[in-house]
C-alpha cells in the first residue's frame, strides 16, 4: 500500500491518494481542483486513478472529485446519509456509487470501510483503511473535518454559513455522538485528517500531518470531554467567523462543481483599456501589497495582495456575480498565474482578464491622477477616537473582538463589510483597524469602492495599540449600538 498527502497551504486543506502497488489501482480522498498534482503523482508511482471519493459536501473550496472521475474513468463515490436536504444533486448524472454507513469498496487490496459521523455536516463519512496484502486489520481513517489533529470539527457551518437555521446545536449533538461511538475504535489507528492549522473549519486545529486515535483521546479536547451538555457549549463557543465564500462552495459542491478542464492561462488586456473597463464597472482586483496600494492606486480598484490569504481575503470581498479583472505591477505580474488559480480552487473561475503595469502608466497618460489610503498611527488615533472625531471599524473576528477591541469601536467582521457598509456612519472620517493592518486595508479599499471618501487604515492594528501602552476592553460590549 502506498499512502502520499497533498497539502495546499492556502486553503489550508489535505488530500490523499492511496495506492495498491500490487494491483496499479489507487484512491484519491478529498481532491481539490488542482488535478495535476494527482495525475503526476500516480504516474511517478505507475498508479491507475481508478476510484474517487471525498468525506462531505464542502464549504471552503470547490472540489476537484466530479471532473477528477470524469476525466479518467474513475469510479466516484459518494455520501448518501444525511437526509434529503444536503444529497449530491450531481450523483446520479455523474454516475456515482452512493455510500452508506457500512458499507465497504476495495482498491486493488485494500478495503475501505465507511463510517457516517455525522455533526461537521449531516452526510460527512469518515473513511477505514485496510492494506489487506498485509492484515485483516485496519490500519487508519481519513477523517475529514470530523477529527483534526487537538480539535472536531466545527459543526454551525450549515446555519453560520449555509443559512440553515436551527442546525447548530442539532449538528453540535451529532458531532459529541459520532465521537464517542468512534472511541470504541482501537488506540492504533493512525488518523489523517482534511485540514491543517490555518483552516476555518475549526477552532484550533494542530499543524502536525497526521496523529492516532490514543493520543487523540487524552490531547484533544473533543475526544476527552464526557459530557454532552458540555461538549456542546465548548464546541460551540468562540467559533471563527466563516468566509463569505462558505456559503457559494456549499451549494456549488452540492449542486455540482464545473468541470474546469484545467487552470486558465493569464490573457493580459491592454494598459489603455483599464480605463473603459472601470468605467463599464468592471471588479478590478489590485494583487499589490497593501503598501503600495496605499502609497498610489487607480480609483475603483480593490485591493487584495496576493499571498498566503489570497483565496480566503478574496472570498471575502469579491462576489460570484460579475467577472473579475486582476491587476498587477511588473515585478508580480509574472505570479497572476498564481491568482488565477487561487480563484478558481474557490469556484471565481471568471477572470476577464489580467492588467500589468502599463495599466498605470496609461492611467496617469491620460490625465488621471493615483488615490492614496491615507495610515494612522495608535498615538494619533487615541485622542481622535477619545474625542468623538472619528468612527473605528474593526474588521477581525468575533472571538478577536471578544478578546480586546477599542472603546467604542464598531464590530464588523471583514466578510460581512460589503452587506452591512451602509450602516457605517458618513459624518466622521473613518478608520479601519484589524490585528495587524492587513485585513483592514482590503476593507478600506472596499469602503472607498462604496463611497466612502474619508477613510483611513490604522497601521499596525491593535497589535501597536497594544504595543503602545493604550487601553482595550476586553469584555463583549452588549450595546446593540456597538455593532452595524
């Protein structure tokens, strides 16, 4: 048996391929949209793709099963428990083996056995693995976002991010009543969870690739709580705000991902359409950092830097309804391959096309002038915001928030800006502050997308208002008037 995990450190997110070296025949668990990678992989090891399956219906990036099994003839299998509101709606068009909790398929000798643990989501299976050549017994379980590594997996994502309302503690039950019939498993069995520390789908997740059942019983928090009432209120509490894009991958990996047929290539447009494009109302995308941008950029562009965030700051700020343009510097312009892709593993897979650095030099040609974000400073914000003269808009999550905001602040996490900036007051000059600055200057890009002329990012984040000696509260505000 050959056993190889691929890692995309964006999304945060694990996939597998599990191979018969015996037979040729190999699995692959979880794939995302990036193909290539198991393509190349299986032909390294002289592997046959010849079934395709993952744990649930996905929310933080679209999956890469339904094209995977379509383009090499893989057998595709799929979760049928749940109940009738979260079935793959593609299944039968795709011709899909539906999976029930029991039931068991073999690759070459290995059998795989699967497990309904239901709770992150109401279909979720985990998946047993036997290398048969060897034993009888198994030798692990891909876990899915049922087990990390120190934490469960989160279980209000259907009512936080797909709408379902009434769903959180229902799946927070589920969840306390898949693990403790998984318990009953034995110490040995090494697990192989879908995400990494970084990830959204929980709380606390652990950066080490893999673990086993035994230690995961007294290190994990989830395997060790004996209470039912408890393990909900833990569970539950102090969740991360999902990104706004949770809720579109729901649906599109219930529905039926689009077949891609392989990452698009950059088609660059001409720096002298720029111009006509903003004006038509494209969504144009600046992938500079968040210096630069600051420092000169074209009016109505917003600003998402292309780095280890990019997928999930996108997802945040950008809507699924209009085509996206990037724009890009010479010196990053070479990696808007690199953003194309970042889009697409998250379904914006229509990118009209990529602006280079002559974009700017054809914008000031033509008369027009480069907009600056103007940066603040904590010293110089503290007498401004003691004094009424300014209105602070935190952008970071709401256990972020919990743990110190400013005195009266106003508490809008970054994927919700573009519903609820309406609610921002107009009179006052606006500041916007994160942790750190990063977060805060892609929603000062977006405010002054939306009409907000007066906005500034607080440099540093509470980070160097804590660095600076200045006071925060530390205990949720209960004012209704604190939060738009």
């Amino acid at each position: 048996m050959l056993l190889k995990r691929f890692y995309d450190t964006k999304l945060a997110q694990a996939s597998f391929l599990v191979g018969c070296q015996r037979t040729g025949e190999a699995l692959v668990v979880d794939p995302n949209r990036d193909l290539a990678q198991y393509f190349d992989a299986a032909k390294a090891e002289g592997l046959r793709l010849t079934h395709v399956t993952e744990t649930h219906i996905h929310a933080d990036f679209l999956s890469g099963s339904r094209e995977l099994a379509q383009r090499t003839g893989a057998r595709l299998l799929l979760s049928g428990e749940g109940g009738p509101d979260w079935q793959y709606g593609f299944a039968k068009e795709a011709g899909a083996t539906i999976l029930k909790d029991g039931d068991l398929f073999r690759v070459g000798n290995i059998v795989v056995k699967a497990m309904h643990t239901p709770g992150h989501t109401p279909e979720h299976l985990s998946f047993m693995i036997t290398d048969g050549a060897a034993t009888d017994r198994p030798m692990g379980v891909f876990t899915g976002d049922f087990i990390f590594v120190g934490d469960v997996g989160r279980p209000d994502l259907l009512e936080r991010a797909a709408g379902m309302a009434g769903t959180m503690e229902a799946g927070a039950r589920d969840l306390f009543r898949s693990l403790r019939r998984f318990r009953q498993l034995p110490d040995y069995l090494q697990l192989w969870p879908a995400h990494g520390a970084g990830s959204a789908c929980g709380k606390a997740l652990g950066a080490v690739p893999q673990t086993t059942l035994g230690y995961e019983r007294f290190a994990n928090w989830g395997l060790a709580t004996e209470r039912e009432d408890d393990f909900v209120r833990i569970v539950l509490e102090g969740q991360p705000e999902p990104p706004a894009y949770f809720a579109m991958m729901k649906r599109m990996n219930r529905d039926g991902p689009r077949v891609l047929g392989g990452f698009p290539a950059p088609v660059r447009l001409p720096g002298a359409a720029l111009a006509e494009r903003l004006e038509r109302g494209a969504v144009v995308v600046d992938v500079r950092g968040t210096a630069a941008f600051a420092k000169g950029h074209v009016p109505g562009t917003i600003n998402v830097p292309l780095g280890s965030s990019f997928p999930t700051y996108a997802g945040s700020v950008l809507g699924y309804d209009a085509p996206v343009h990037l724009l890009a510097d010479e010196e990053r312009y070479p990696r808007v391959g690199e953003a194309l892709r970042d889009l697409a593993m998250i379904g914006m897979d229509e990118v009209a096309g990529c602006f280079g650095g002559d974009a700017f030099d054809a914008w000031r040609g033509a008369g027009h002038g480069l907009e600056t974000v103007p940066q603040t400073t904590a010293q110089a914000l503290a007498p401004r915001l003691l004094q009424g003269e300014v209105v602070v808009i935190d952008v970071r999550g709401r256990s972020e928030w919990d743990a110190g905001h400013l005195a009266g602040a106003i508490h809008i996490p970054l994927g919700a800006v573009s519903g609820r900036a309406g609610g921002i007051p107009r009179d006052r000059p606006v500041v916007v502050q994160c942790e750190t600055g990063s977060r805060s200057a892609i929603v000062a890009s977006v405010l002054r997308l939306r009409g907000f002329r007066n906005v500034e990012n607080l440099t540093g984040g509470i980070a160097a208002w804590r660095k600076a000696g200045l006071p925060v509260e530390d205990v949720p505000a209960e004012n209704a008037a604190t939060t738009v």
